[in-house]
C-alpha cells in the first residue's frame, strides 16, 4: 500500500485512527518546539507561508504495519 499523498486521503483510508495519531504528534512537537505562532491578522509587509503533510508507513520486514508517520513542512 502507498502512503497517502493528501491529508483527505490519509483520513479516509482504513489506517485513519493512526495518521490522525501521526498528524497529532508531529503538531505536539512543532507546537512544544516552539516553530510558529498563530496570528489574527497579517501585516501588509509579510507573507504566508504555505504548509503540507507527508505520509510515511513503516513496515517490518514482513510488510507488517509498524509505524505511521507525518511530517507537516513549509
């Protein structure tokens, strides 16, 4: 099976409950590491910077689900 290449996607496939797992750890360790701030207005001189997700799955040796893993980047 291929990682999903889409948040949608990850969060309808049958292995939902662990990317959304994933998903929540990467967040907790951006949020804990301090990365970003969140903002209610933007000032004219700035830009947003745009974001996505990559998928992973680690299997064992015998394709066996071992981790799943996400990372969110700019």
């Amino acid at each position: 099976m291929s990682e999903p290449r889409m948040l949608r996607k990850a969060l309808l496939s049958p292995h939902s409950k662990q990317w959304k797992k994933a998903i929540k750890s990467e967040f907790n360790q951006l949020v804990k590491a301090k990365v970003f701030d969140w903002i209610e207005h933007l000032s004219n001189n700035k830009k947003v910077i745009g974001s996505r997700i990559v998928f992973k799955e680690k299997l064992d040796g015998y394709g066996k689900h071992v981790k799943f893993k996400a990372w969110i980047v700019a």
